[in-house]
C-alpha cells in the first residue's frame, strides 16, 4: 500500500523543483524516516513516562487513603492497583512478518487544497498511469506532472505549497466487470472505455471519488462519460456499449506541515553531520 514515505517523496520532489535543487531519492527519505519516526516515538514515551512519574505521589496518596478506610477481614473484595513504571516487555516473534514493500505498481498522485477555515480539500491536481511504474520513478514524474501540467488547472506555484496535501494511490486488483454496474462504491476505482459515432472514448476515477462525492453508480458512470467529452443526451448513456474495468488503490496522504516538519529535522541533521 502507498506509506507516508511515498507522500513525503512527492513533496520533496516538487519543493526540489521549485528551489531548482536536486531532491532525496525515495530510498534515502525511507532510511530518513525511519530515523525520525523513531525519535518522535522516544519523544512521546519520554513524555509519557515523565507524566506518570509526576503522578505516582498523587496516586500512592489515593492507594493508601483506599487501605485505611477498607475493611481488613476482607481484603479480597478490594480493587489492586499497581503503581509500578515498569512495562512488560512485548514478545515479538509470533507477530506475522510484514509484506515486503513494493517497488513498482500504477500509481496516481493527486494533489488538493486545503481550506484553512473549514479544513475542507478542493482537486488541484490529479494525474497518473495504468502501467506499472518504478515507485522512484513514478512518484516523482507524476508528482511533477499532476501539479503543473494537470490542463484542468493552472500550473501550480511555490505560493501554493503551505495549503497543499499530496495523496498516493497505488493501484491492484485489476477486473473485468461482467457489466457496467458490476463494481462497489467505495471500494473499487473504475476504467471505462468505449466508442460512440466513430470516435473513441476513456476516463478513470480512483475508488474514493464516488463516495466523496455522494453519487451513485449511475451518476458516475454518466460523469466519467462526461469527463471523457462524450457529449450524448444523457438520458441515452445506456445506449453506449461501455467497457468497465474495476480496480482497487491502497491511498496514503499527508499535509504540507507534516512534511515541513519532517525536512526541518532532515536539514538539522546534515548540519550536525557538518
């Protein structure tokens, strides 16, 4: 499934292209954010243990307030509460090994707004490929070409960077459909094809459109069409002989901030290495 690795990269990317600076390739942001990722865990169980530390006065005043004014002939009726820091170490080794992380797949990069009133998203940019790509690759030419050569919308500018959000959609599960309903809302993207007055038609919506939107599958099938520039009555779509294939796409995003944050730590790190 797409992971927070591949959003940062998209980021990186396209600040790398509007700094005209050469961007961290996938895998040194993956050994990167491992780094960090840990760093922030300690952080917060640091936080943690020194907040119950703060706390163990407090709650050995309440346990031992609880023992006096209980009843000594029948301590098996009390509660137990144990006052110890201490964590019992977690066993690992019946834990299933993880999936070993993909290296290719079609992919889509879309890029939205971020409203910062109501936090609501808005489509800035969405383009992507059916065919399999090298993530490295693929992320960062599609994160490249859905931000500034999407021809719905303007080019993106640096400007706009603190309001963006970046989401990843890695492609699988590739079907036929037995006929144009044979798919689920919010569940399966969906590709169409097909030909009307010589002319031949195709478009795609990722798997969350649908639902996002609140339509049905009617509604969306006459939408693709229309995105497609087919230009029928619509009360005549189902005339059309369309070819529905249905698919599902594993959806990572992040926020400009989170980003942010993560290349300022990267930055105070190369200059400690200095």
């Amino acid at each position: 499934m797409a992971t927070v690795e591949h959003c940062l990269y998209c980021f990186e990317t396209l600040v790398a292209y509007f700094e005209r600076r050469k961007p961290l390739d996938l895998e040194e942001i993956q050994e990167s954010y491992e780094e960090y990722s840990k760093e922030l865990e300690a952080a917060a169980l640091s936080d943690k243990t020194e907040s119950l530390e703060k706390r163990i006065p407090a709650l050995r005043r309440v346990a031992d307030s609880n023992d006096s004014g209980s009843s000594a002939s029948s301590p098996a009726s009390g509660s137990s509460m144990s006052l110890s820091t201490e964590t019992a170490a977690t066993s690992t080794d019946s834990l299933p090994d993880s999936e070993p992380p993909i290296t290719e797949s079609p992919l889509f990069v879309t890029w939205n707004t971020v409203d910062p009133d109501s936090d609501d998203t808005s489509l800035r940019g969405c383009i992507g490929t059916f065919e399999a790509q090298e993530l490295d690759d693929g992320l960062s030419s599609y994160a490249i070409t859905s931000a500034i050569h999407d021809t719905r919308f303007n080019p993106m500018s640096q400007r706009e960077l603190p309001s963006l959000e970046v989401a990843v959609t890695l492609l699988t599960n590739f079907e036929d459909c037995d006929d144009e309903m044979d798919w689920e809302i919010g569940t399966h993207g969906i590709r169409i094809s097909f030909t009307d007055r010589g002319r031949r038609f195709g478009a795609t919506y990722l798997p969350d459109v649908a639902a996002e939107q609140g339509w049905t599958k009617e509604e969306t099938l006459v939408s693709l069409m229309r995105k497609a520039n087919w230009g029928g009555r619509r009360d005549k779509w189902q005339s059309v002989n369309l070819n529905v294939v249905r698919y599902q796409g594993k959806k990572k995003s992040i926020r400009y901030p989170e980003y942010k944050r993560w290349r300022d730590w990267v930055d105070r790190k190369s200059e400690e290495e200095v």
